[in-house]
C-alpha cells in the first residue's frame, strides 16, 4: 500500500474509532445514585426482623443491600446502654460503607435510645436525617405493665428520669433533619401526641396499629421520600 494511501486509512479509522466512542459514552447509562446507609432501630417487642418488609421496599425502589442495615439488641437493657451500643454499630456501619453519615430509622422505643445517641454521645455528627415511627418520644402510660420487669420499661413510662432528660432543652439538637410520623389510634402509645418532637416534621399517619407502623407501606413511602 502506497504510503499516501497508508496514512488515509490510518486517519479515517482513527476518526471512526473516536465516534464510535462517543456514541457508546453518550448511549451509557447514568449512574445510580448513592444514598446514605440506613440503619433501622427496632423497639421494646421486637428485633432486627421486624423492618424485613420495609428493606425489601427499599430494595425495590433502588437501595442495594450494602446500604441497608437492621440491627438488634437486648430489650430489657436500659437504653444509656443501648445508645451505647448504638454509636459503635453507628461507627461499624461507616467503615463498612465508606459513608460520612448514615440516617437513622427507629420505632416505638428505638427512639428513645436513637435519640440518646444523638443528644448525649455525639451522634449528630453521624446522622443526616433521623426519622422516628411511632416512638415513644415523651413516654406512655401503657409502659406500665413492665416497668418490673425491664430498666427500659422504666425508662419508657411517663415522666421518667431518663425521659424528663431527654426531653430537655433541645428535642431536635444538631444539624440532623428530625421526622416523626405517629398514628391517631396507636395503641401502644397514651397519649398518641408522645410521639412528636418540637422542631421535628411531625406527620400524622391515620389509624394504623403500633406493630404495623413500621412495615405499613403507605408510612414507608413517606419514610422513603423523606431521607431520599
């Protein structure tokens, strides 16, 4: 081949090599986005299993597996030791993902040892948002059948030491963004207004049942929406 005719070649398949390129780049898809790692609290009755439905939810609107984590830990604690015990795995969850923060997901008393973390063990440095379900955030007369039994059922009574703690000063400190989402027939909690924190996003769910709070789909929507 002549060497005119050598370099012609040479520059038509070049050119064509960078269109073809450019097509495929322009024809790939966008990356999905990340999210912060979610971490789910469950409550008093319970255990890492019960937020089964909402993390097959999450799986199905784009979250990986990685980014997803329930953990459980001894109900009858009280819930200083519980938050404790909340900031390590807090910790684990960022060295495991690589993430700066995670979001904080908890029910029914998970809210109170989630929120003990963030008050008092620098969790806020941690979490983006927190979002408590149905959570027993200024205590509820229904404890009372257990106060003889666990340290955290004492905790979780109306006007206890560790709630009247809890509660004061700030109810939402930091920079973390606070949701509550409560149900007006909540069985569990008396009154059903214990639920709420000043400076939160309070939002009222309807009639839904204290255990079914947490794997409601509706609840979960608005959950999602909300760390999204």
């Amino acid at each position: 081949m002549q060497p005119v005719l050598r370099r012609a070649v040479t520059c038509v398949s070049a050119v064509a090599a960078t269109l073809l390129l450019s097509l495929s780049l322009s024809a790939a898809p966008a990356q999905a986005a990340t999210h912060n790692p979610v971490l789910f609290v469950h409550g008093l009755s319970s255990s890492a299993s019960s937020w089964d439905e909402w993390i097959t939810d999450f799986k199905a609107d784009g979250y990986s597996s990685s980014e997803l984590f329930a953990w459980s830990y001894d109900r009858k604690q009280s819930n200083v030791t519980t938050a404790q015990q909340l900031a390590t795995e807090v910790k684990s969850v960022l060295a495991q993902t690589g993430a700066s923060k995670v979001d904080l997901v908890a029910h029914s008393m998970g809210a109170m040892n989630s929120r003990y973390y963030l008050k008092n063990l620098g969790g806020t440095a941690y979490v983006d948002d927190f979002v408590s379900v149905a959570g027993v955030n200024h205590g509820t007369s229904v404890a009372s059948w257990c106060t003889w039994l666990y340290t955290s059922c004492t905790e979780m009574y109306t006007g206890s030491s560790f709630l009247t703690s809890l509660n004061s000063g700030d109810e939402t400190p930091g920079s973390v963004t606070y949701a509550t989402y409560w149900s007006n027939c909540d069985e569990a909690l008396n009154p059903d207004s214990t639920a709420l924190l000043s400076g939160a996003t309070n939002v009222g769910v309807g009639c839904i049942s204290h255990t079914d709070m947490n794997n409601d789909y509706g609840v979960y929507t608005q959950v999602r929406n909300f760390i999204a």
